[in-house]
C-alpha cells in the first residue's frame, strides 16, 4: 500500500510570466495536479495549481507526481519555502531548513519618492525567493534595512531588484539607534502661561527625575499633596514628559531609564487646561535633564565568531581595536569560537573585513546585548554629527 502524500517546498521563484512557482520535493506517495492538500506547517488547506517539470528554462506541464520527484507548483497562496505540504487525513511536518543568519546590513533608499511603494514591494518579493535574506522598516532611524549574507550577496539582490521590478536604490551604511539617560538626579520647573482675549492658558509643575537600573525603561510617579495639580491634570503631566523624551536635549536621541516624579506645581481654575499641563511637562522634563547629567547610550551586541586557529590573533585583535571586550574562546578541532561584546557601531561593516582576516574562512552571528555608555570623546563626535544631520543649514 501506497504511503500517503507528502512534500517539502525548498524554494520559491518570482517568474515575471507564469507569476509564482514553488519548487517542491516529493518525499512519500503520489499527487495530482489542482488537488486540495493541507500545508502542515500553518496548518491551512492550501489548492494546488499547475505542476511543471522544470528542464533549464522551459517549463513542461505535467498531470501529477510521485515520491522522488521535483515539480514547480503554480501560484499558491499561504505556502514559503520551508513549508511542509501533505494529505488532510495524515498531517505531517518536516524540520524546516535551517538558515544562517545575515551578517550585513545596508540601509537603503528609493532614488525617488514616487518608486519607494516599488522597492518595497519587489523587496518582499524577493525575500520569498531567498530567505537569507532580511528587509526591515527601522520606526526610529527611518532607515529601509536590508541584510545579507555579503557584500556579494546584497549587490545581487539589488541588481535583481533593478532588473525584475525595475526599481532602483541607493545604498549607504544603516543608523545606529543611538539613547541617551541621565546620571543624575534634579529638578526643574515647567510653567506655561498664556494670556490672550478670552481665556489664557495656565500649567505649571515641579518634576523630580532621577536614573534608572539599564533597560528599565520609564516610570512616572505622583507625589502632589494637597491638590497642588488637580488630579484631572497629571495625565496631562506624564503626556507631555513622554512625547518629550523622544528627542533627548544631547542630540535627539530618545531618552530611556529615568524616573520621572511629578511632586509640587500650581493651576488656575479658568485657564488651566490638559494642553497647558502637558506643554508645562515637557518643559519642565527637557529643563531637569540638562541639569542631570545626560549621557549618550550604544547597542552592544554579542558576537560569536568561527576562525581557523591560525588567524585567532589577528581576530581578536582586530575585535580590541573595534573597542570589543573579549567573553570567551573555545578551541574546535581546527578552527575556534570567539565570543565577544562590541559596540554595534564598531560592526557595521564587520563581514568584508573578517573575510579579509580569516582569508574567506570565518563566519560570524551577532544579537543585541544591551545599552551601554558611549565613551566622553566619542560622544561629542556623534552628536554633532547627528546634530548637522538633523539641521544641515546650521551646521555650515
């Protein structure tokens, strides 16, 4: 007796005129083109199109296929590469492919405004083609990121994206997500006071702000007795110290790990207003900060690089130069494991030189760590870079 139906998708193409194929491998029993099948890895019933044997570039239409066998299917909806298909009375899911990571990032940018839609588009297209590749939108850089496994790697992608979409990008080094805090505790006076014809507008609050333990974020407290802000208000408050930590007074940077206590303040029982007291908050926020020590904050990554025994000193090395703290080192065979934390700025164009230490031998994988303080002399420089970035016409 025959076994039942099942599959593995291992690649998928974009063709600009059959649409989408997905090359499948039949791994157990027999199946029929335009059946239904589940796919066992969403576990969603998937129609299968066409099937085609593919010899070069001609694609030959075949009737159905059977264990051993390759065919491209035709235009399925919710199945990737990695995905499982089988029969719905025996459900089944392979491992799927275990992909490296990508080690290089460049952040890219449409030529014009008007094609930002078509790169963003062909790219999705072609991560379903190759999921080494990544492509993420960076909310606070603004930065469009796309990560390969190589300088050569993301030169074809690019080149893809060109010829396929006809889409075109410029590429340069991506933004690090820079932070800044504060070292000290202080406090600060926001008032807001507004007169016109009619009502004015009146908030004014006293804030104390002190640092907080690294990745604790932010927490607002109210210490106001005796209805010194009517309760109504402190919302308002907290609003307006929020939307100011967004842009740090060091280089506009957001602000993270601070304490933020709302404890003394006075109103006005015709003018003020919620506006007034969030106006009021983020004044009185960007005052005690300046008066607190601010400090710039760097993403550290952990990294774990693979290289022959004979380049492990120039690795390491060249990983003290990049300001990087050495973990960990553990012999394999002939090659070692090199565990290290270094300041993702230090990072961004880490693979091509790696290449070049380890003579095309050494591979790398990093993940983030944690914030940690930029040193005073390399500060400076960031922010007045960030700064004539953000007001070009001043820094001139």
């Amino acid at each position: 007796m025959e076994e039942p139906f099942s599959g593995l998708i291992f690649k998928t193409i974009i063709d600009p005129f059959v649409g989408r194929l997905s090359y499948c491998r039949i791994l157990s029993g027999t199946i029929q083109a335009d059946s239904t099948v589940l796919n066992g890895t969403k576990l969603v019933r998937e129609k299968l199109g066409h099937f085609y044997r593919v010899l070069g570039k001609k694609h030959v239409a075949v009737g159905s296929a059977k264990a051993g066998e390759i065919v491209a299917i035709g235009k399925l909806k919710d199945t990737q590469t990695g995905d499982t298909l089988c029969h719905e009375s025996a459900p089944i899911c392979y491992p799927a492919l275990a992909l490296p990571r990508p080690v290089l990032s460049f952040a890219i940018e449409a030529k014009s405004k008007s094609e930002v839609d078509k790169v963003s588009l062909g790219l999705h297209k072609l991560i379903e083609e190759d999921p080494t590749l990544e492509f993420v939108r960076n909310q606070e850089t603004k930065d469009m990121v796309l990560s390969g496994m190589g300088q050569l790697h993301i030169d074809l992608a690019l080149e893809k994206l060109r010829r396929k979409f006809g889409a075109e990008v410029r590429v340069h080094t991506p933004k690090v997500p820079y932070r800044e805090t504060i070292k000290a505790s202080s406090q600060a006076q926001g008032k807001y006071k507004k007169q016109t014809g009619g009502h004015g507008q009146y908030g004014d609050c006293w804030l104390d702000i002190s640092p907080l333990a690294r990745g604790e974020g932010f927490v607002f407290e109210t210490r106001v007795v005796g209805g010194a802000i009517p309760r109504n208000f402190i919302p308002a408050v907290e609003k307006g110290v929020v939307e100011a930590m967004q842009e740090g007074g060091l280089g506009g940077f957001p602000v993270v790990d601070v304490r933020v206590a709302v404890y003394d303040g006075s109103f006005h029982v015709v003018d003020s207003s919620e506006m007034a007291f969030k106006i009021a908050g983020s004044m009185a926020f960007k005052k005690a900060m300046e008066a607190a020590h601010p400090v710039l904050l760097e993403p550290l990554m952990l990294v774990e690089i693979d290289a022959p025994t004979d380049t492990v000193g120039a690795v390491m090395g060249d990983l003290n130069a990049r300001r990087g703290r050495i973990v960990s080192v553990k012999a394999n065979d002939h090659a070692e494991q090199i565990q290290a934390q270094v300041p993702l700025a230090e990072l961004l164009k880490y693979a091509p030189v790696l290449n070049a230490l380890t003579g095309g031998r050494g591979h790398y994988a990093m993940e983030f760590a944690r914030y940690e303080e930029v040193p005073r002399e390399l500060a400076g420089k960031i922010i007045d870079e960030h700064r004539a970035e953000r007001h070009p016409v001043a820094a001139h």
